[in-house]
C-alpha cells in the first residue's frame, strides 16, 4: 500500500496536480569553499550553502551548511564530518553533496583524489544518507571562471560531472547539474561580459570596493561574491524543479522525496536591473530571480559615464553609492534603476503590490561546524603589524600540547615560547582563524635552539601538511627564521599542528606570522597594520608589537613617552644577540629609546623594554 500511495504521489506532479506537504525537514549541505558559510569579515565572500535557504519555506525546512573549504570528497570523510552529518540526519532529511574542486588539485597530495577514487567516495555519501532514511542530493562543482569547462570529460580535465552524474543514476537519486548551468551562464549567457562575471560574481575585488578589503583581491578564478553564490542556489533550485520533470530515472521514494523537497522552494520575482542611458557601455547587475527577502546587490561600473544614484519603479531614491548591497528583495517583480547624469528622467513604472505569505525567513541555521573558543586575551597580538608580515600569531600556550610555554631565554617576542616534548611524537595544536583565502601564503616561524642536528618537523595548516627543516640556532637565545611556500588557506576557523620527528623533539617555537591579513588565534582579532608605516634614516622600519600600559613608541623619532620610572632597554639582532642594553630612570614625558642612537643597517631587530619591571616588546622589520 505504502508503494502505491508513492507512486500516485509522483504521478499527481506529472500531471500537474498540486502536492500538501506540511512535513518539516532539515537540509544537510556538505562541500568546499565555494558552498562554506563565511564569517561577516570576510563579506562579499559567500558559499552558496550560506545562501540556499534564502530560497525555501524557514516554516518547513531548517537548511544546515557543514560545508568547509580545503576539503575533497576524501578528506571531509578522513576528517569525520561526514560522521558528524550522518549522526544528525533523520529520516526524511536531506543531504546536498558538492564535491570536485579540491579532489581534482593534483598539486596538494593531501586533499587530491584519484579519478579512479572519485566515485567511491561520492557513494560513500549516498550510502550515509541511505543508512539514515535520508535523501542523497548530487550537485556537480560549478565551473572555474573561464571558458573551459575543467570537470567535463577532456584532455588534462577532472570528470568530476560524469563521474556524479553515474553515480546518482546508479543509486536513482536526483542528479544537480550545476558545472553545466554555471557553464552555459557564464559562457552563453554572459559570452560578451566576462569583466561582470569576474567583477560582479567571483572574487575579484578593487582596491576600496569593499571595506573588508580595503586593498581589492584577486580571487577572480574559483571564490564568489554573495552575488555569484546567491546565482548558484537560483540555479540549484532550477535544476531540481527540472529533475522533478524530466528526471525518468529516479526511484519512487526519490521522485516522492524530491517532491517534498520541490514543494518547499519559494517563489521567485523578476529583479530587473538597467540605467537611463540608450547607449551605455559600462558594467551593471543583470536581471535576477530571487525569493523575497534574499540579500541584493545592486552595482554599477561606469565607463566614463557620471553616476548619480538608484532608484526603485517609484522612482523613489534608495541609494547614492555605485555599488549598494546589504538590503532584502520585496515580495514582487521589480525594477531598479541606475540614474546618470545626462540621462532621460525617472518615469514610474507599473507594478503589483507585494504579496503576502512569501516574506518568511531564511530558512538557513547557524548550526555547523563547531567553531568558537575563548582565549587569554594575553595572547592576542595587541599592537601594530608590519606589512611585510601583517598576521603574528604569539606560540605560547597551544591549547593542546606535549611540552611548555617558558620564559627562561632571552628574545622572545609576546608572552614567552614553546618548548616541545622531547620526543618523536610530541605535538602542539593551536586554534587558528583565517578572514581572507589565499593559495600561495607565506608563513614564517620564529625558533631558537642549541644542538649539531637539524630538529625537523611536520607542520598541518589546515588539512596540508608540510616538512620544515630547523637547523641549529647555536644558542637557545639565538633566533631564526625558518618557512613555509605555498599555504593553502581558507576564510574559515582551522587547526595548525606542530609534530616532532625526532627523538630529540623540535625547536623552541616563539612566533609564526603570515604574509597576509585578517590571520590570528582563535578569539582574538585581527592584527592591526599601519598602511604608511615610518621608517629611520637607515630605512630600518619600526613596529610596536607589545606596549605596555602607559607607553606609547614615537617610531619617527624613535622615543618611548612613559609615566617616569626604571626603563630597562635591551636591543637584539634578529639572532637574539644584545647589541646595546641600557637601564637609567626616566622622568614622565618623550625619552629617547637610548641616551646614544644607534645606526642600525636594513634587517630585523628587537628591543625588549621593561619600565618598572614590567616587560613591553618592540621590534623593528625591514
């Protein structure tokens, strides 16, 4: 009976009969950076899992995005994830699986995944769905920005598509095409505008476009601007509106679930979007089809043209700024206009009311992965970056770790240094967040110590993994740099790993920066960095890195303005070794940082100070 009632259920939406289904349900969406959900620091980027559901009834589902950039099908499930999902689905849940830009990166050992692999895992995720009683949703990777369609069958191409594709017609289960409809958008329906797609829906960002990248991004390839992802969910509900028409292929409990599934999804209004020029020729929003209350961005690129503000079809003005995001769409069909100077004059233009009953919430939980945690505010960085290296990240206290955070050598720069387990298994974990993403970061690692072999390590940034040589230092007073090409990061919370691999355990390590921003332990904020940052005659560059309360580092003239006492000053090589210490007392007011200057050539230096007996740190970068 139960069968038959499936079948007439199918039937009922071929032959356009409507379908009630109060059925409440939670979406599962797993998958990489470009479906993750990003902290507000690092807006425009957005994942469309952060987006989805924007685009279903928040009275019937509950969407859950525990998708994390960096990992391929292989590794999410490697790293218990999958495990993690698959504990909460219930049944009659979904689960939306995305999965192939990370799997075909053949340069990263780590996440790379055969092609002869690929399918294995994709079913390893149907297989979870199915154990709970859920219902497995395959969506292909949308394409990489250009016009080959790199997870299509080819020369030198990743079949992340067919590969799919197979496997969900193998377990009858709805198939999402998405590497094809981004595909054919980017490449059909914006053939002549790829300035829009890689300004207005990838990640490539001017310099003041936006105030979380003040000097612009070039992400312009594979990452996705709210405007790009909010695209992909449009066309992933399109897709599966179309599998419910056309897809012969699916089980009666697939068609039956994915006419639940389709019986949630909102209704969309037409966003037209134009100017009041007949000729104009620069960038602008193109026409979108958006639920009601969905973020919107309205943008516009001149070229050579004047701007002067947007306005609604009432010709009501809603915004003076090029680019105007931030706001909800209404509950019908609109027009927004984009008014330049020389162009016709507002003329209202007719519309329907708003409707009701289309204006309930995003249907989108905060619920994923989980990602808080409190930290000694000690260990935040608290002063000024240098913009060679604008993310330091203080060693001490990881918040697991076989070893100690010590203080009994000279030079080290925050609240003292780690000193591994002397072991060949010994680990330190730290709790690290990232606002931005980057493919070739740089990391540096400060360490010191004594002996006449190399104390190598392995160290995990996220899910790569890399072998660092640490020579001897000569000293365990001594510093050195030592570092690491090529880190992938993501905008996202991660772990980094430091692992010994010798019996004689690994270096003290004092401090690790990033060459790029918005990097830093989990619980702190992001280092501030000077964008004018003053030098010396010598062309020496000083940063304050600690300062004590009460201090205040004038790097011009190099003076220290204290409230009078003790000031102890100890100036380092960037090896730890003290060039020049001087204790005398000091009255209140601006002092010089020594009685005698020193002339210093380009390098690295630190000066320890200590007023009263309180330690302060500045350290001078090239």
């Amino acid at each position: 009976m139960k069968k038959i009632a499936k079948f007439l259920l199918a039937a009922a939406v071929f032959t356009g009969v409507a379908v009630s289904d109060s059925t409440s349900f939670a979406i599962y969406v797993v998958g990489d950076s470009t479906v993750c959900t990003y902290k507000d620091n690092a807006y425009p980027q957005t994942g469309w899992g952060q987006v989805l559901g924007y685009f279903f009834d928040a009275s019937r589902v509950k969407v859950n995005n525990y998708a994390i950039g960096g990992r391929s099908s292989r590794t999410f499930i490697e790293e218990g994830r999958l495990d993690e999902v698959k504990g909460k689905l219930q049944k009659g849940d979904y689960l939306f699986v995305q999965f192939g830009h990370n799997d075909r990166d053949y340069s990263k050992a780590a996440r790379y995944v055969e092609p002869s692999q690929f399918s294995g895992y994709i079913q390893k995720y149907v297989d979870a769905a199915k154990a709970k009683g859920a219902n497995a949703i395959l969506i292909s990777p949308m394409n990489l920005n250009g016009s080959r369609n790199v997870f299509s069958t080819g020369d030198k191409n990743y079949d992340a598509r067919g590969m799919m594709q197979t496997v969900a017609k193998n377990n009858k289960v709805p198939f999402v095409d998405l590497n094809m409809k981004s595909y054919n958008t980017y490449n059909t329906t914006y053939k002549n505008m790829p300035d829009y797609v890689t300004r207005y829906l990838y990640k490539k960002l001017e310099k003041g476009e936006y105030p979380n990248y003040p000097d612009g991004v070039n992400d312009g390839t594979t990452h996705f601007q709210e405007m790009g992802s909010m695209g992909h969910a449009q066309m992933i509900c399109e897709e599966l509106e179309e599998n419910l028409k056309s897809n012969s292929n699916l089980s009666a409990d697939a068609k039956a679930a994915l006419t639940t599934l389709v019986s949630t999804i909102k209704k969309r209004y037409t966003i037209k979007v134009q100017t009041n020029l007949s000729n104009y020729n620069g960038l602008i929003t193109q026409t979108q089809y958006f639920p009601a209350g969905s973020p919107m961005t309205l943008r516009v690129t001149p070229n050579g043209q004047t701007f002067e503000k947007w306005v609604d079809d009432d010709c009501n003005e809603i915004s003076k700024n090029m680019i105007y995001y931030g706001f909800k769409t209404k509950a019908r069909n609109i027009t927004y206009t984009a008014m330049f100077k020389g162009g016709s004059e507002c003329k209202k233009i007719a519309h329907d009311s708003e409707e009701s009953g289309n204006e309930n919430p995003t249907s989108s939980s905060s619920e994923g992965p989980e990602s808080s945690s409190s930290i000694d505010p000690k260990l935040c960085f608290e002063g000024t970056a240098d913009a060679a290296w604008p993310s330091p990240i203080d060693m001490a206290s990881p918040e697991i770790a076989d070893g100690l955070t010590e203080t009994n050598h000279e030079g080290y720069t925050g609240q003292g240094f780690f000193n591994i387990e002397n072991s060949a298994y010994s680990t330190a974990t730290y709790k690290l967040t990232s606002d931005q993403s980057a493919s070739n970061a740089r990391v540096m690692i400060r360490y010191s110590f004594q002996g006449n072999t190399n104390r190598d390590m392995k160290i995990t940034i996220d899910n790569g993994t890399y072998d660092v040589a640490f020579p001897s230092t000569g000293s365990w007073d001594k510093w050195d740099t030592a570092y690491i090409e090529d880190v992938w990061v993501d905008a996202l919370d991660f772990k980094m790993k430091i692992a010994s691999t010798t019996s004689d355990g690994g270096p003290n390590i004092d401090m690790i920066a990033f060459d790029m921003k918005g990097v830093y332990r989990t619980g702190c904020k992001p280092a501030k960095v000077e964008n004018d940052i003053e030098s010396s005659s010598s062309g020496t560059t000083i940063v304050s890195v600690r300062p004590a309360l009460g201090l205040r580092f004038d790097a011009h003239n190099k003076t220290i303005t204290t409230p009078g006492g003790l000031m102890d000053v100890q100036l380092m090589d960037a090896m730890g070794k003290t060039l020049k210490r001087e204790v005398r007392n000091v009255p209140a007011g601006a002092v010089p940082m020594l009685s005698n200057d020193v002339k210093l050539s380009k390098g690295h230096y630190f000066v320890q100070v200590r007023l009263n007996g309180k330690q302060s740190l500045f350290v001078y970068y090239p």
